[in-house]
C-alpha cells in the first residue's frame, strides 16, 4: 500500500462525486491499476454508485480494460471490503473462511467480555515490574 488517501468530510458536502472523480483519474493517469484499488464508504449505496459511474466514466473514455478490471477493486463499505479481505487471504491470518457479521446480541456478550479482561490499575502496575524484571 504505497499511496493512501484519506477524504473526510460531512454529509452531502460531495464526497461520492469527489470519490467517484479521483478514482476515475488515478486509474486513468495510471497512478493505480484499477483492479487493485482499495475504495471504502460509509453506505452501500454510495459505494455501488462510485464503482458504477466509475467505470460509465471509463467507458466513455475508451478504458475498456480498465473498466472491466475495476469489477475486481475493493469497492464497498468497510465492513464489506475487510470480510472480502478475510475471505480472500483466510489462510494467511488463520481465521476461518466463511466470516459473518456478528449479531448485535453476540457483540454485546463478547464486547462485555472483552472489557472485563481489561486490567484495572493494580494489575497494569505488576505487569509494567514484569516488564522490566525481564527486560
């Protein structure tokens, strides 16, 4: 991942459009090649919208090359984009290859869980002398 750009900016200030106009442009400056481009929004809706006038914008262009490849970017949400992620290299980072979306229930009980192991101050103080007995 050499070049990353982050666009942070409120609602309806133009971010799909902007989006939509910088992918456009790197892939055809050839700063990107489309397929490998890594794209994540808030919605599905903005997403699919980004990647579909895209690619329009391509074709138009005559990129048709390009356009096709842009099918195989990273384009959606970031939870669609990670689990497409985790789905493609599952036996890279050892988790199972069909992941899904906890249930709100699920997160709460593993959220809760996860807070109760965190160690209170007197545990944070012993750990930091262990720390440094075995520096």
């Amino acid at each position: 991942m050499k070049d990353i750009t982050f666009i942070n900016a409120g609602a309806g200030s133009g971010k799909t459009y902007r989006l939509t106009e910088e992918l456009y442009e790197a892939i055809n400056n050839k700063e990107c090649k489309a397929h490998e481009v890594m794209l994540t929004t808030f919605t599905k809706k903005a997403a699919e919208e980004i990647r579909v006038k895209a690619r329009e914008k391509l074709l138009e262009k005559g990129k048709f090359s390009e356009a096709n490849d842009l099918q195989n970017a990273y384009i959606g949400t970031v939870h669609a984009v990670g689990q497409n992620i985790i789905q493609k290299f599952w036996h890279y980072i050892g988790f199972p290859k069909e992941i899904r979306v906890m249930d709100e229930d699920d997160t709460d009980f593993y959220f809760t869980q996860a807070i109760a192991e965190v160690p209170n101050k007197t545990e944070l103080n012993r750990l930091n002398i262990l720390n440094y007995k075995f520096k």
